[in-house]
C-alpha cells in the first residue's frame, strides 16, 4: 500500500510541476524522507507487537501504556496514510498534500514517533509492577497507628488532596505506617510506585530510582532538565490516577526535576520524613506526626514480636515491663529488643539483660535518637560473636539495599564465618541459618528482588548503629551513584581495615594516588559502572588486603601491582565485559576464590598453577575472547570446589577427573565418552556434585543458550547434547540420577525411540529435542514411566507421537506414564498425525501448544465408548491451548473436554477444524428452549488469526448458546501477534 501511494504521488507531483511550471526541488526529498521513515516506524511497530505479545502470553505480564498509546499512534498514521490514498484523485490534493505542508506535517509526526521508540527501555511490565509490588510489613499495634491508616486513606479517597506527609522521629513506624497504605492500595488495584530516597541522594540518582519503578530507561541521558522532561511525559503516558510514595526524605527537593509528578493528573504524593519542615517545604495539603505508643500498646508489640509473652513467669513479665518502659514507646526499640530476648526463659538471664540494658541508656542526654540507638546497640551485643561479624557485614551495602542473601553467605565463607571444612552445600546452608536468625531478631528484614534471588536489608537507624560500632576500622562512603571520584588519601587511616566505595560513580584512580593502608583487608569497588582506570600505585601501599571486589566496573586492564598483594584471598572480576589483562597471580598463595566470568580475557591469567589453595574458580563466559583451557592447570588446584569453564572452549576431561573435592562445574565436553569419563569420575565421592555441562565438538552459541540460566534458576543439574555422535553401539549413555534437565540439538544419530537410549532417572524434570533427524517417539515399552514435568519437540522430521502408535491402546491400561507433566511444546514435527497420547497419561498439564504439524488430524485420543451418553474427558489443570498452522487438523478431541482450569485458548490457521469441545457448565433451571449454560469460568480469552471470522463462524456447537458465551473473549489477531 505505502509504496503504490508514493509511487503515484510522485506521478501526480510532476504532472503538477509540468503543468503550473512550479519549482518542486525540495518535495522529492520531503517524500523519499517521509518513506524511508515511515517504512521504519511500521516495522518497528511489527517488532514491538510480536515481542509484547510473545511476553504477554502467561498473564503476568503487560504491555506498559506509553508503548500502547504509542502504538495506537502509528495504527493512527496508517489510518491517515489509507485516507490520503483515497484523496489521490480529488482536486488540489497536491497543492493541499505537498505545497499546503500536510506532508511536512506527516513527516514530523512520523520522526518524532520514530525517536519515541528509542526511549522505550521495557516494553512490558510484570502485573503486579502495574500496581505495585507487594511488601512484607508488620501487624499494626496501637490505636493512632490505625487511626492514622483511616486518616490517609480518606485523603486518599478525596481527589482535591494531592500531596501527604508523613513525619516523625526515626524508629517510631512512618515506613511501616506507609506500607499499610501501599498493601491497602495494592489489594483495591490501585497503581502506586514505592521510591526509598536515603539521607545520601542526589538528583540524578532519585531521577533513575523513579525512573526505574515506572520502567523507564534514562541511562542514555546526562542532562538534569532532559531526564526530568522525559520522567514527566512517562508519568503523563500512564493515562490513570496512580499514588507516588517518596520514602525517607531528608530535606526539601525540587519536584520539577524529578517528573514533576503533582502537574500529572490522577497523582497523589506521599512523603515520610524526620521533620516538619521538610513536610512544610515540600508544601504537604495535608500533614500527619507519627507519634510514640502508649504503655499498654508498647507490651503488646513486645508480645508480638517477642512470641511468648502470655507464658512467661509473673517475674519476669516485671522485668520485661520495665525493660520495655526503658525503650520510651518507640516500635523500633522495642522490635529488637523483643527480638534480642527471643528463647530467654530462666529468670537470672532476664535480670541480667536488664541491668545490661540499664547501664546502656543511662547517661548522656535525652534526646529519643540517643536512646533509640543504645537499645539497638544493645541488642547487637547480645549477639554472639560469628552472629556479630555476619550482622556487621550486612551494614557494607549502601542504605536501603536489597542485599542478595547468596553475595552475603559468599562473603561469610570468604571471611571464614561458617566452616570451610565442611561442604559448599552445608556452608550455604549454614549461611542461610545465620540470616534466618538475624532475621528472627529483628537486625534484619526479609525481602525479595523481582525475579531474582531472595535478599535481606536493613533498617536505615540499625545500620548507623552498625556502622557506628566499626567506626574507626570501617569506612562506608557514598552509595546511589553519589561519589563521584576517589576519596582523598586523608580519609585512608591506617587504622582501616574495611571500605566499601560500591555502587559509586567514580570512573578513574589516577596516578598518584596511594594511600597508606598497611592494616586494610577489605575494598569493596563493585557496581562502578564507568571504572576504568586504576593506577598502579593504588595498591603499593595495601599489602593486608584480603578481598578486592571490582565486579561490574569498566575497567580494561589491571595494574600489575595488583600481583605483589600476597595475602589476597578473593579477587572479584565478575562482569567486568571490558577486561582484557590480568596480571602475573603467581604470588596469591592463599587466594580461595577468583572470579573472572563475564570478562573478554584472552587467556588464562600468568600463575595460576600456583594458587594451590583456590577452591572457586570461574571463568564462565569469556565472551568468545578465551581461546584455550590449558591441560596439566587443574591437577595442582587440588582444593578446587567450583569450577566454571567457558563453553567456547573444551574442557580438559582428564584434569577434572583429579579433582577430589569438586561439587560444582559449568563447562563443555567433546563427546558423550568424556561425558560418561565425568560422571563416573564423581561417583563414590563424599560429596553430591552439580553441574551444567554441553557435549559437543561445538558450542551450542546463543541461538539456543538460555538453558544455563533457565537450569540455574530452577535448581537442576543440566546437561545439553549439541551435534553429539551416538551413533557407537556399544557406548552405554549414562543419565545419572539427580540430573534435572537434558537437552538435544541437532543429534541426528538417536534411535527412533528416546527410552530406547536413555533410562530417564526420576529427578529428569526437563526435556528439549529439536532438530534431530531420526527420532519417532518418546517412549515405546507401554509399561516405562518418566517423571518428567516439561516437554519441548522441534523441527523433528520423523516424529510420529509421544507414545509409539503401536502402544497407544496398551497405553490406557495402567497408571499414566506422564502424570507429572505440566507442559508439552510441539512444533514442526511434519509427520505427526496423532498426538500419540490420550488424556488420561497427563492429568496435570498445565499447557498444550502444537504448531506448525502439517499433518495432524487429531490432538487427544481416547478410545472409551460413550454408551449413548456424551462422553468427556477432564485435563482439570490445563490453562492454556496453542494451536497453530494445522492444515489437517480436524478434530481437538472426540469427546468433551472438561478443563476447569483453562485461561486462553489460542486457535490460526487450523481450518479443517470444525468444533471445539469445550465443556460449559448448566444451571439447573430448565427454561423452554431447554438448560442454561454458563462459559467456562477461568476463560479469559479466546485469539483467532485475524481473516478468520468465516471459519469461526462455521465451527459447530453441542448448544446453540455455546458460542453466544465465549463471544465476548473473541479477537482476531494477525499471526505474529498471537503465535510465536
């Protein structure tokens, strides 16, 4: 369309300059510019429809408004292209067209959409980031706290309200107050976005924190006024009221340069804060005090979080009253102290502790933040010693940080806080325990980040009181991007033993600066996203140090200073893409654990044989730069406990035979015999080993590479098959137990059947085969039963059915062969006729997708006789139903289908289909033309290709009202927007 429409614009605009004699040099241009662009724009469209709906098909995720009005826009600019071309021959339209400036007009419209989409960062949202991500948050104790919920939420509820504070000392509840009202306004849906500002804040980095929440990307953008233009257009795109929640403001702040969010329609401000006055400066409509708890609702929140109080002794709920008066109604008080006192039940103790807790608030003065941070003091040394050290560890992240609880238990084990002799499975577990009690007693608070791993993080007071207790030997700057270059040499005393610059924004040490450490043991750079340079005389003064942690920092070349730290037992190198050079190692002889995956490095640093004592190596992911793996290095790391080896290159098999003590490797073999020579080489060992492995002359590569981090996340021990050569009859394939996911690509030397080469052991979740040219079936002994929970089949040219055809029958006797199964993915398996499965072998699939199977007529077998009555068959947990590109496809199933859980149902191209089997539930009540029926309750949708409305139409239905029912969910949908 768009080309015919220029072509013949371009024709009338010479006709026109022939006719009038009118100069027409600039049109031309104007016209190849508005093509060029405009064919751009729509492509671009296409894209960005097919990858939001590829990630909107679970339900759980949503395509963010600023792309949706975005797209809606360009259907805008189709729609106007189509009307142009209707006017083509109507009179003047040149003259209106290109002398009158509409195609001028179109052209800007089309660049400034075409640069919109560059801004776009994600282009989904999680459903519950809509609206809010939920928190874990305390049970409310006292009668001004809940009066104080009611209070907001009338403001709330009242449009004319448009900015609350929230004040009051540090401890006394405004964040957990808060949290109420978020969790209120996230379970009535409505949206609400959650900022943490922190005492240490600078404009730029509160722009990304809101930025961030809203799903915006500014990462290309420096300028203050732009950043904030931006954050305002996407805060206008949400088109909805929405709640923004500024947590911990210290002082007044311009809300201009951060969106200018209250000259948004629909958006309400909420702040919390110390002080009045910033409420005052930030021009609150309404304002509220947070104020301390009386006596009785002071002994309650002890109770609460203390556990046992209805049981204690009459004595020592005295001493528990007095101890709880000393902490002056203050909640944050009283959590750790309750929280300290947690297993305490002989009297003595308790006296103890009290007389403890008197000398610690005595003297001084009376000023409540005084008090607050002796209490918490006190209840840190309560702690034992290990307990004590792994708290203090806690307090190096910068304020507010989720902390990811696996980073801290490396950090225990690096520092020797749980013992190393055991195993790294009991070490984590271990680690696990300490947080879980650091947790239990208040020190801690649980949380969890967005599709990542679980974390922990700490109250902002308790940290000072951390902080304050290593004042002297710890040094915590910055945080949030706020520093901006290295620390003057004066703030390195040589009483420093611990400092974390993380999460920082310094990008060079330059020559010069050495300061004079002799005692330091701990630096913490990670997450200096623009770190590029290091001097080489920035470590000559640091030869105590322990652990040097530069992950996620820019830096391309490491001084060779670096290699006379001969104490170093951790040297951190994960994520440093740019990092070409290490230095000579030869000198680390204590040095446990190196980390250098997601590096460019070429090859494997100088003097590595020599580090006898590494137990954690990684080199993971060497971006294709790492050549070789040397052979004779790994015998003489004989402690090796974890080894990652690039997939890019081969790993030398008879070196990791010798290593006695691993339980963990990540790498690729060269063929199922070195596989084999693996798994062997790990049985009889003390302790369990899991591993990610690829067997293949050749790396898998990216087409195909997510199933590392797939495995990883799920827990599985992995092995993938890439062009393997099975084709030795007399090589015995072993497939240990505990394995968790098997991958084969383009294998073409399996037998027909897969049971036939592998006995699949029961932990076997996750199976994938594509690409590989002779396998027919799965399984084919009608007695063999798997465990497996996930099924992929792709592009297998001689597939027939999951179950051999001439065991489908025998296949109905017995329990199913398949009842763990969830889901099943078929694709380009041409020729399939059956599924080769009847219902009854997967009572729990959750997903059925079959696509592009250009020969089969039936999905569902079963060969029960119905006797008269309507037979059905019941999938009670399936949710979704793919079904693309069928040309043969005439029947879903024989019968009908009860699914109970069934949430979309995906039908194109399946023309020959003539009924869809659905089960509808009926009322009892009888009307004249017979029963009422109701659609299927959890069915959200039901998507159709989008030149399909005649097919639809002729579908047959058990009741004429069935289709009346599912009406409503009907759309029609290109192919690429429903079907990936």
């Amino acid at each position: 369309m768009k080309e015919s429409f220029f072509s013949k614009v371009r024709e009338l605009l010479a006709d026109y300059a022939q006719r009038t004699v009118t100069r027409i040099n600039d049109f031309p241009s104007i016209l190849d510019s508005l093509q060029r662009n405009l064919d751009s724009l729509i492509a671009k469209a296409s894209d960005v429809k097919d990858q939001i709906k590829l990630a909107e098909q679970s339900g759980k995720r949503k395509r963010k408004r600023e792309v949706e009005n975005w797209l809606t826009e360009v259907q805008n600019i189709e729609t106007k292209l189509l009307a142009l071309e209707n006017e083509l021959q109507s009179q003047g339209f040149i003259s209106r067209f290109l002398i009158g400036g509409e195609a001028e007009k179109l052209k800007e419209r089309v660049d400034e959409l075409v640069d919109q989409s560059q801004h776009f960062g994600e282009l989904v949202l999680d459903v519950y980031e809509i609206r809010g991500e939920a928190f874990s948050i305390t049970k409310m104790v006292g009668k001004s706290f809940e009066e104080n919920v009611v209070r907001i939420w009338r403001f709330l509820v009242n449009d004319k309200v448009s900015s609350i504070g929230i004040y009051g000392m540090g401890g006394v509840g405004k964040t957990t107050l808060t949290k109420h009202i978020h969790y209120r306004l996230i379970e009535t849906q409505e949206c609400v976005f959650w900022v943490t500002v922190s005492r240490e804040f600078i404009v730029t980095m509160l722009q990304d924190k809101i930025a961030h929440v809203i799903k915006l990307d500014l990462s290309d953008e420096c300028n203050e006024d732009k950043r904030a233009a931006r954050l305002h257009e996407a805060l206008l795109s949400l088109n909805e009221k929405f709640v923004l929640i500024l947590d911990d403001l210290w002082e007044g702040i311009s809300l201009e340069k951060v969106g200018d969010p209250l000259r948004v329609d629909g958006c309400q401000l909420i702040i919390t804060t110390r002080s009045l006055n910033v409420c005052r400066q930030m021009n609150c409509q309404e304002i509220i005090e947070v104020e301390t708890l009386d006596t009785d609702e002071a002994w309650d929140l002890f109770g609460e979080i203390h556990g046992r109080q209805t049981t204690l002794n009459p004595q020592v709920r005295e001493i528990a009253k007095s101890m709880v008066e000393m902490c002056d109604g203050l909640p944050l008080s009283i959590i750790t102290l309750a929280g300290s006192m947690r297993g305490e039940t002989v009297i003595q103790a308790w006296r103890d502790a009290m007389e403890e807790l008197r000398k610690s608030v005595m003297g001084g003065n009376d000023d409540m933040d005084d008090k607050v941070f002796k209490i918490i003091k006190y209840s840190i040394d309560r702690l034992d010693p290990i307990l004590s050290l792994c708290f203090l560890c806690c307090s190096l992240y910068p304020q507010d940080h989720k902390i990811p609880r696996s980073e801290l238990i490396k950090n225990f084990i690096l520092e020797e806080l749980v013992d190393g002799r055991t195993s790294m499975k009991s070490q984590f577990e271990k680690g696990h325990s300490i947080l879980d009690k650091l947790v239990s007693l208040r020190l801690l608070e649980s949380t969890r980040v967005v599709d990542e791993c679980d974390s922990v993080k700490m109250h902002d007071l308790v940290r000072t009181v951390a902080l304050k207790i290593t004042e002297g030997k710890t040094k915590v700057i910055g945080g949030h991007c706020v520093l901006k270059e290295i620390p003057n040499e004066e703030l390195w005393s040589k009483d420093l033993e611990t400092i974390s610059l993380m999460h920082n924004d310094i990008n060079e040490i330059p020559i010069g600066v050495s300061p004079n450490c002799p005692n330091l043991s701990t630096l913490l750079l990670q997450r200096n996203l623009r770190l590029r340079f290091i001097a080489d005389s920035f470590f000559s003064q640091m030869r105590s140090l322990r652990t040097l942690n530069l992950s996620e920092t820019d830096i391309e070349v490491l001084p060779d200073s670096l290699s006379n730290l001969e104490r170093l037992k951790a040297l951190i190198l994960e994520n440093c893409a740019s990092l070409v050079y290490v230095p000579y190692l030869g000198k680390m002889k204590e040095l446990t654990q190196l980390d250098l995956s997601h590096t460019s490095i070429k090859e494997v640093p100088r003097g590595m044989e020599k580090l006898v004592d590494l137990k954690f190596l990684s080199m993971k992911n060497a971006y294709n730069k790492l050549e070789i793996f040397p052979t004779g290095l790994l015998p003489n790391l004989e402690k090796l406990q974890c080894l990652h080896i690039p997939y890019e290159v081969v790993a030398p098999i008879e070196d990791i035979e010798c290593l006695q003590q691993l339980e963990e490797f990540e790498g690729r073999v060269r063929n199922v015999r070195d596989f084999n020579r693996f798994v062997k080489s790990r049985e009889n060992r003390v302790h369990s080993v899991s591993y990610c492995i690829e067997v293949g002359n050749e790396h898998l590569g990216d087409e195909e590479d997510d199933y590392a981090d797939s495995v990883e996340c799920m827990g599985y021990t992995s092995v993938v098959f890439f062009k393997t050569d099975f084709s030795d009859e007399e090589m015995i394939i072993i497939l240990p137990n505990g394995i968790g996911f098997v991958k084969f690509y383009e294998c073409d030397s399996l037998s027909n059947c897969f049971s036939d080469d592998f006995d699949t052991p029961s932990s076997l979740h996750t199976l994938e085969i594509k690409k590989c040219g002779k396998i027919e079936c799965i399984l084919k002994n009608d007695r063999h039963s798997v465990a497996l929970e996930h099924v992929t089949l792709a592009d297998l040219p001689d597939f027939t059915g999951v179950i051999h055809k001439q065991n489908i029958e025998a296949s109905l006797l017995g329990p199913p062969r398949f009842s763990s199964l969830k889901s099943l993915w078929i694709s380009d398996c041409n020729k399939m006729q059956k599924l080769g499965l009847p219902a009854s072998e997967f009572p729990n699939l959750e997903t059925l997708s079959i696509k592009k199977c250009s020969d089969i007529e039936e999905i569902i077998e079963d060969n029960e006789e119905g006797g008269g009555n309507i037979l059905t068959i019941s999938l009670p947990k399936l949710k979704w139903l793919e079904l693309y590109k069928l040309p043969r496809l005439r029947s879903i199933c024989n019968a009908t289908m009860v699914c109970d859980s069934i949430h979309m149902i995906s039908l194109s191209s399946c023309l020959l289909l003539k009924k869809v089997p659905f089960y509808f539930p009926r009322d009892d009540d009888v009307i004249n033309d017979g029963l009422i029926y109701s659609p299927p309750t959890t069915l959200k949708g039901i998507e159709l290709g989008e030149d399909e409305e005649e097919w639809w139409e002729s579908l047959e239905w058990e009741h004429p009202s069935h289709k009346n029912l599912v009406q409503p969910l009907v759309t029609f949908e290109s192919s690429s927007e429903v079907f990936y």
